[in-house]
C-alpha cells in the first residue's frame, strides 16, 4: 500500500513543481512585457 501512496505522489509533486515554475515564469514575463501593469506587480 505504502509503495502505491509514493508511486502516486512523485508524478504529482513533480506536476505541482511544474506549476509552481510556469506561474513563476508567467509572472515575471509579464510584469517584463506589460509596461501598465498593476502597481502590485511591480517590485522595483
């Protein structure tokens, strides 16, 4: 049971890391490309 519990939860660790990463890069790209972006996107 416990090997099935690990066999689910690598592929969706690795699905969360994915997501975390492409909103991370989504975010940067756009707060870099929209020059009126919203004053709580801007950190510098």
């Amino acid at each position: 049971m416990k090997s099935k519990i690990k066999f689910l939860l690598t592929p969706l660790s690795i699905i969360i890391t994915l997501l975390a990463l492409s909103g991370v890069c989504s975010a940067c790209m756009s707060s870099y490309y929209q020059p009126k972006a919203p004053k709580h996107l801007k950190k510098h």
